[in-house]
C-alpha cells in the first residue's frame, strides 16, 4: 500500500504544480469559467491541491467502514436512474472520503471527476441564509424589518409583505400554497412579475404563522440582500464566503456551468435532459453550482470549521429552527426522522437520537444533498446528474457507521425492481423542487 501511495504521489506531482500554478492565475478553470467579472477576493485563500484528496483506499481513515460505502455507492451508480454521482464525506470535522461515479454525459460516455460541476439547487438557500444573517451582524440589514420597508417586488395576499419580515420570509412563513408559482418561472415568467402577482395567490396559513416551501417568493432575498451588500447577489456571496473558503469552483449561473470544462449534463435515466435556466433566474432559492470538493468545503465552514469567514454567531442565526416542517423525504426514511425545523434557509430534524442540519433539493436533471451532524462534525454532500431520490439516503448510512449501528439497509438495492428495459420504479423518496 505504501509503495503505491507514492507511485500515486509521483504522478500527481507535476499536475499538482499545474494545478496550483493555474490556481494563481484563474483558479480550477478558466476565468470564463469562473465567471470573470472581478478578481478574488484580498485574502488569503486555502487550496487543497488534488493529491492530498483522501480519493483512494489507501487514504481513507476514520470510523467510517469506508471501503463498504464505496461498494454501495458503485453499486447504486450501476443503476439505471443514474448518470454520474460525486460523494464527499467529512469525518470529525475532516475531510475523509472523495469519490466520483458514472458518467457527467451518457451521450459522451464522459466520466465524473472531482472536479465536475453540478447544481445545488435548493441547498443554494443555506448561502442566502447566512449571507442575510452575516449582515444582520454587520448592522447592515435588520432581520425583523417586514419585506415591504426593505423595498422588494413581493407581493403577499392582503398586503401582509407590510408585516412579513425578512426572517419570516426566509424561515418560509409566507404563508402561501407551496412552491407558489413554480410552475409559471417554469414557463419561463419573469421573477419580479411572478413575486408582484404572488398578492392574487391562495394561501395556505395565515401569513408568519406556518411553514409553506417557496422559491418565488424566497428569491425576493436576493433584492434585499443586493442592497444591503452594496452588489449584485451572487457576487455578495462569492466575495463574502465562497472565494474566501477558496471555493474557486463554486459561484451562480447558468452560463457559468455551461462555459466550464467539465460540467454534469442533467439526465432522466438514460435520456439527456436539455438544460433549464429557470431557477437560476431565483438565485437566492437555486443559484449554485460547484464540484463535490468545494461543496465538502461549504459544510465544513457550516460545522464552524472557517469562524474568521463565519464566525459562530452569524451560523447561530441563520441555523436555529424558527418553525415547525412537516417529516421530510418520503417512504421509511420519512418514518425514520422527526422535530423538522427551519431557520433561514437551514433544514434542521432528528434521527436516531441526534440532531441533523443542512438541506436537500431537486431541479431537473439534478439532485444535491448535504446532511451533518452538528454534535459530532460528521457529515455527507452528494451531488448526482438525474431525477432519482433514492440517493437522498446517503448520509443516513453514513451517520449510522459513524456511530457503528447496525445496517439500516438504506442503500440496500434488492428490494427495487430489478433493472430492465426502461429505468425501474424506485422506492419514493423526495425533496422540494429548486
């Protein structure tokens, strides 16, 4: 083992020296790529040069059984459902497991990398929540100001954005049926003309009073959040936190994913999906995208891993449950966690006497994923190119060999339908759209 382990180092170490040359000049891709439109932000940033990537046997250490996880997850890749997956696993606050399967584009054969981009979707929220609660510690924005005196496009029924506040607004206690108006950004509808209609939309509680999921209206943050930081929402994010953390892969936009190298294409089974723009058109709900590395890097500065990029506090705010969910996922992984709660933008629930954090989403084409446990700085981000729920499942089994219960048999496969024809019917397991 350890004579490979340097044969492995020897090879990498002229990409490496590439890599982090590149890393000086434009990052992990092009400036295109990265977007371009303003240099890194002045401070110094960490780059994790790909051979100390914990991507091989040899590498993983830990609690976790992680040469049994990398047989499920091969295994679950083999499935028809599936494209491409990317696999990231901290362990006690460090980073322990990277590993890629499948293909980015099944009409290329084109393998997944560490590198590969995939969208967050609605994992994008927990950007959004601690950009607003960063500057609410800054003084910059007040949190319990209603959404009409911070001056938004938001309109609610009766006229309640007078009295919703941004918290509320980011907690989702719009009131509004869920995912109010998905269906016409869709169709390609203006956001700002879809939240101004919102006052004609039917409600499903009281307006502060429940928790109703949205993107619509969720976006209305990004308005308000470009104001307070003076810029543009996506780039108060990336100069805020993601060029910071040295997060070079990560940023907002659909011609961001497109124009890089390596991109995952969205898939449903084995049909290609043509790319979508509509929820990037709500940044704030659905804006991101990044490799499986920088994704592994955000959960560990949500664990509190970077408090000189957010410091305790600003995750304390955007992190604590101010509503009551209803059970997430579906199936028995439903039946499995309980006390869901939301903060601003930041899923919070029980499971097997724990506390777990962190959010899912879902938008065509591609899934994200990113549960940890706050307790023991142990956690999972997923990323994979199809419509698939069942990898949803991922970070319970890797909670449970953190904590060596018995095997749940989340990720045991016999019990769907064997793989045929046409891709099999999965065991149902979901997350809100965006």
């Amino acid at each position: 083992m350890r004579s490979q382990s340097r044969k492995k180092s020897k090879k990498r170490v002229l990409p490496g020296l590439i890599a982090v040359a590149a890393l000086g000049l434009a990052g992990w891709f092009a400036v295109h790529a990265i977007g371009g439109k303003h240099p890194l932000a002045s401070v110094a940033i960490p780059i994790r040069a790909p051979e100390n990537l914990p991507d091989t046997p040899a590498e993983w250490r830990g609690r976790i059984d992680y040469r049994a996880l990398d047989r499920q997850l091969a295994a679950l890749s083999q499935r028809p459902e599936m494209a491409g997956l990317a696999v990231a696993v901290v362990e006690d606050g460090e980073l322990r497991f990277v590993r890629t399967y499948g293909v980015a584009d099944k009409s290329t054969g084109a393998r997944v990398t560490p590198q590969t981009l995939f969208r967050w979707a609605s994992v994008s929220k927990t950007a959004t929540g601690v950009l607003a609660a960063a500057l609410a510690t800054d003084g910059a924005i007040d949190l319990d100001r209603s959404v009409a005196d911070l001056g938004t496009s938001l309109r609610l029924p009766g006229g309640a954005e007078a009295h919703v506040t941004l918290d509320q607004l980011l907690a989702q206690r719009s009131g509004l049926t869920k995912n109010a108006y998905d269906e016409k950004l869709e169709e390609g509808q203006d956001p700002a003309t879809l939240r101004a209609g919102l006052a004609a939309a039917p409600l499903q509680c009281e307006p502060g009073t429940c928790h109703t999921y949205q993107n619509v209206a969720f976006d209305a943050a990004s308005e308000i959040l470009a104001r307070a930081a003076n810029e543009p929402f996506g780039d108060a994010v990336e100069d805020r936190f993601f060029r910071p953390l040295g997060m070079v892969s990560a940023g907002y936009g659909m011609a961001r994913l497109t124009g890089a190298k390596d991109w995952a294409k969205p898939h449903r089974g084995a049909q290609v999906r043509p790319i979508k723009e509509a929820y990037w058109r709500v940044p704030a709900a659905a804006g991101v995208e990044s490799d499986i590395v920088d994704f592994a890097t955000w959960m560990q500065a949500m664990m509190g891993s970077r408090p000189d990029v957010l410091p305790g506090p600003v995750l304390q705010i955007a992190h604590r449950p101010r509503v009551g969910t209803g059970r997430l996922y579906g199936g028995t992984l439903r039946a499995a966690t309980g006390e869901a709660g939301y903060g601003l933008g930041w899923r919070s629930f029980t499971y097997a006497g724990g506390r777990l954090e962190g959010h899912s989403g879902a938008v065509e084409g591609y899934r994200a994923t990113m549960i940890f446990e706050p307790a023991t700085r142990t956690g999972v981000v997923a990323l994979w190119n199809s419509d698939w729920g069942f990898p949803f499942r991922i970070p319970f089994t890797v909670i449970d060999g953190y904590h060596k219960r018995d095997d749940a048999g989340w990720l045991d496969l016999s019990e769907l339908p064997q793989p045929a024809g046409s891709a099999a019917k999965p065991a149902p397991v979901t997350a809100p759209k965006g």
